[in-house]
C-alpha cells in the first residue's frame, strides 16, 4: 500500500505539471514552470520528512488541513507576487525576476505551514 505522504507528493507534482503545462501554451516556460510550482505548494508542504504526519493527521480535522493549504497558497501568491514586483522595479526581467518571484513565494507557503503546524515539526 502507498503511504498517504506519497499520494499527496505525487498529486502535487501532478499539480505541478498541469499547471506548467498548460500555461507553457501562452507564456514562456520559466514562468509557467516557476506558477506551477507555486501551486504546488500546498501539497509539497504537508510531504515534509520532518512533519510527524500521524500526529498532524489525529489532531488536525480534514477542513482545518484545508485552512492550512488555503493559507499556505494565498502567501505563496501574495509573497510571489510581491517578490516579483520588487525584483521588476530593481531592474530584473524574465527568467531571474520569476525565480525571486517563485522563491520567495515558496518559501512564504512552506513558512505559514510550518509557522502554524511547528509542535507537529520534528
């Protein structure tokens, strides 16, 4: 049987690739790749080694994990967005501006998880 943390790493590489692809259709794929990623990241987030995923899942209801991915892509989106927009005004294009633009968002999506859920962090 496949562990739950698998399938839920597998969707959100599924996640990934939908997303990418389907924008690589109308935009560059630097950008589509660095979106798909970002929406993703709810999914990855939760696939962590170090979450103690038997202790998150008994204490956590299935809508309060949907709160946490929510929360976690809105300040992947929010962070990303805002990273991009000072990475463009400080003379940044293309490829580099969507890397500051998906890094900084990623990292704000892992951060509200891991900020909300830390006593479930080992």
């Amino acid at each position: 049987m496949v562990s739950r943390n698998t399938l839920e790493f597998v969707a959100g590489l599924v996640v990934a690739g939908l997303v990418a692809g389907g924008l690589s259709l109308s935009m560059e794929t630097a950008y589509a790749l660095a979106i798909g990623l970002a929406a993703a990241t709810p999914s990855l987030v939760r696939t962590s080694a170090r979450l103690d995923r038997d202790a998150y899942d008994a204490a956590k209801t299935g809508t309060e994990q949907v709160v946490d991915g929510v929360l976690a892509s809105v300040s992947t989106a929010v962070v990303g967005l805002a990273g991009g927009y000072v990475a463009v005004t400080n003379g940044y294009a293309g490829p580099v501006a969507v890397a500051v633009a998906a890094g900084t968002g990623v990292f704000a999506g892992q951060t509200v998880f891991y900020v909300r859920n830390g006593e479930y962090v080992g």
